[in-house]
C-alpha cells in the first residue's frame, strides 16, 4: 500500500524534485552512523550534520549528558530536514543507553580515539558489519564509557605539529573516506527497499503543500490510515 501512496502524492510533485529525492535516497546508507557525545559548539553540530548529508549518512545519534545540542541554521543550511537525528538525553549519563542500544541493533561501536589498540582511518575493516562511528566533545574527546563500550578504536593519521582535529574537520574525513570505500566495495551499503520507500516517501510528504490534506483524502479513498 506505500507504494499506492507514493504513485498518488507523486502527481502533486515536479518531475525534477522526484528524480533527485530518488536519486539521493539511493546513494543513502545507514551501515555507517555516525555518533556524537556531549558536543557543545553549534557550529560544530551543525557542520557534523551538513556533512552527513553530504556524504550519505542517514542516522545521527545525538548524546546529551552536560551539553544540549543546537543547531545554527546558518552552519546546516536545511540538512536536518533530510535526516534522522536520535537523542539521547534523558538520563544523566546517557551514553551508555545510546550504545547499547547501536549494539542491539547490529552495530559494532567504533570510538575515534588514539588507543593501544587501534588503527588508522584507512585500515579500518568495512567488512566486519554495520559500524557506528562515536566522536566526543571538543575538549575532553570520548569518555570512559564509550571507551568501555567501544568494539574498536580508530585514529586519522596526522604528520604536524597539531594534536587534534577540529570534530567536524575529524567527522567530516572519517565518513567521507568509509562512505567511498562502501560506494567502491561489494557491501551491500544502500537501504533495503522497504526503507527506500519509506525515506522517499517521508520526503515527498515534507516537499508537498498541505501533504497532509492529501493522505486524508487517499485514506478516504483506499479505507487505509497512514
């Protein structure tokens, strides 16, 4: 029946607008999400979002423990509208939940931080399955639970002076790299199509004046409630 839905709100779509919410919704992944702790600076959040978007990441999982996390409209430039942010702040640690939760779901927990055991950006192995990626904040970096939970540790290389990376600079390498290794690999990357349509679906109801009169009225007709 979605696909119903989908051929009824297409009449009220351009043919331009439907072509790119296809063809952007293929090139989405989520065996990659990316994971931020406690992040503070809006101009970073917001960047780490625009480059999501960019690079094909649907999921963000949002941590909030001491730090709420805001967006500057300026940085983002509309990006949220095309992904799915998950917050975690309910607890007062809520760390842990949000990765426990990622393992459950099939997730293998890789932390960017320097560590004895990890390796760098370009070794990372694709294909021991579905991997989130956890960035901490800007001053302290990943905390202990993360570091606890992490499955894997991973570092991007640097050759100067500098210790760190900026978190969006650091966010920004880390998927761009991995979603170009999946692009190049014979990982089955992409969304299953029963999320394709659900996401191109969602996307049509967001581009559409008053989408929701017409799923009324497709409902009426078809005697279905979406």
């Amino acid at each position: 029946m979605i696909t119903q839905l989908i051929s009824f709100l297409e009449q009220f779509s351009a043919d331009g607008r439907r072509l790119q919410f296809l063809d952007v919704a293929k090139q989405r992944t989520r065996y990659l999400t990316v994971v931020l702790e406690d992040i503070y600076q809006t101009q970073n959040a917001s960047a780490v979002l625009r480059s999501c978007d960019c690079f094909g990441v649907q999921d963000v999982h949002i941590i909030e423990n001491r730090n709420s996390f805001n967006i500057n409209p300026q940085v983002v430039i509309g990006a949220t509208k095309w992904l799915h942010l998950h917050r975690y702040n309910e607890e007062k640690n809520n760390t842990r939940q949000a990765l426990r939760k990622l393992k459950d779901d099939g997730y293998r927990i890789v932390a960017t931080s320097p560590h004895h055991n990890d390796v760098d950006l370009e070794a990372l192995n694709l294909h021991n399955g579905k991997l989130a990626v956890v960035f901490g904040n800007e001053r302290d970096g990943i905390s202990e639970i993360v570091k606890e939970e992490a499955d894997e540790f991973m570092k991007i290389p640097m050759f100067g002076f500098s210790e760190s990376l900026n978190i969006s600079v650091c966010t920004a390498i880390s998927i761009q790299h991995i979603t170009s290794q999946l692009r190049n690999s014979e990982i089955s990357w992409q969304l299953p199509n029963n999320q394709l349509n659900e996401l191109y679906l969602e996307w049509l109801k967001k581009s559409i004046k008053k989408s929701g009169l017409l799923i009324e009225e497709f409902n009426k007709r078809n005697n279905t409630n979406f």
